[in-house]
C-alpha cells in the first residue's frame, strides 16, 4: 500500500498550488495525496503560527505519511520530522534550507522580513503579490505557472503574520539536528537555482539518509515550473527508500 503523501506548499500559495501535482501523483498510484494550507494562508488565513506550531499543524491535518515541503513548507515539513518522527516516514525537501547560521545575516533577515510583512499591510495583497512575483527567484515562472489568482485569495493580515512567525529570519538554524533525522530525505532543486542547488547539497551531505535530484529546466519553483519531472523524481524514489 503506497504511503499518504502530505504536501506543504510555499508563502503566499495555498493547498490549490498542489493541483497539478496531485493529479500526477494519482496517476502515478498515489491517489490520496493531501494538500494542507499552512497558517496565514488559504483557508487557514486566520491562524498565526510560529515554525513549531505549523509543523504540529502540518502533521495534526496531514497524519502518518511521506511528507513534501516546497520553500517555507519544507522548513515547516523538517521541523514536523524533528518533532513527530512517528508520523513522518519520509520528508522531500524543495528548494528548502535548514536555516541562517550567521547570527548577524539572521537577524538582518528576520527585519526585513518584518519590513516586508508591514509593506503587505500597507499595499494589499495584489500589489505584493505582483512584487513577489516579478523577483528574480520566480523568473523562470510563466503567467499559468504563477498561479497569481490562487495567490490573491490570500488576506494581508495573514501573510503579514506568517512572515512575523515562520520567515526565514526566525528560524533557529537545523544543520546541527541534521543527523537526528534517521528517515529517507528527499532533496530536490531547480538546475537554474545556483543558490539552492548548493544548499541542497550540502542537505544531502548532512543528512543521514539524503538523496539529491536536481530538476533540470526549472528554477526555484521546480514543482510549478516542471510538475511531471517533480513528480516522476519522487515516485522513482518512493520506489527505493
């Protein structure tokens, strides 16, 4: 029996970006593939959360299974690995880090995030969402591929909140809990994504178990900008973890 798969998506998407993807799986014999939006966005625009709690969120709507993180869903999804080692059997890691280890870049980080987060207050959500999109890590993305719509469902509050809590800047760094992680890891990036092609290697070093795919044609949203190569990279995995 194919293991549930629970998919995080990244900030300002909801459960919705998964779509493609989860009919790629069904086809592939993973019909049941579960999409959960994450605090501050979609459905669950009310929640604020910190890194922590969305894990616990993740893992409360997403129960034993593989588990697939995108960007901020994936620092969610390897926070739900270290905290709920008995639900998460496997972890796929996209475009993902394990945090700022420099005390000076994280704190950097963590204000602008918040300088951000009071911009979407400020602007609205559509506004954001066109200066999100037009940044140079979402370049490789077409008008289709954006999924600009599905973005704007999303409230200022919300994504303001989520930035607050569970930015980047916030994260203690997770390298050094690396080895604690005994399940098959799943590292996939983008050929065009420099950045997270050396961070993601340096999670398949790290990591007791990793494995490394690197998605050719696709940039930083490889599940967006590539879906069938995403998805046959995870079956042919799921094959042999």
């Amino acid at each position: 029996m194919p293991s549930r798969i629970v998919l995080a998506h990244g900030f300002t998407q909801t459960a919705r970006s998964w779509a493609t993807v989860q009919r790629l799986l069904a086809d592939r014999g993973y019909p049941d593939a579960v999409a959960v939006d994450l605090a501050g966005h979609g459905d669950a625009t009310d929640l604020a959360h910190d890194l922590v709690q969305s894990g616990d969120h993740l893992v409360a709507a997403g129960g034993i299974g593989t588990y697939v993180g995108y960007s901020m869903g994936g620092r969610i999804a390897l926070h739900a690995a270290l905290a709920h080692p008995d639900a998460v059997q496997r972890l796929v890691l996209i475009s993902t880090t394990a945090g700022i280890e420099d005390d000076d870049e994280r704190s950097a980080r963590e204000e602008a995030d918040r300088e951000l987060a009071g911009r979407i207050e400020t602007i609205g959500v559509r506004q954001f969402v066109d200066e999100w999109l037009a940044s140079p890590l979402f370049a490789h993305l077409d008008a289709h591929e954006a999924q600009r719509d599905d973005r704007l469902r999303n409230s200022p509050a919300g994504l303001a909140s989520s930035l607050r809590l569970a930015g980047t800047g916030t994260q203690r760094p997770l390298w050094g809990r690396l080895a604690e992680i005994a399940i098959p890891v799943l590292v996939v990036v983008g050929e065009r994504d420099a950045k997270f092609r050396w961070i993601g290697e340096r999670l398949r070093d790290e990591l007791p178990h990793g494995d490394l795919r690197v998605i050719a044609g696709a940039g930083h949203s490889v599940h967006l900008e590539q879906p069938q190569s995403t998805v046959d990279a995870l079956c042919d995995w799921l094959t042999t973890a």
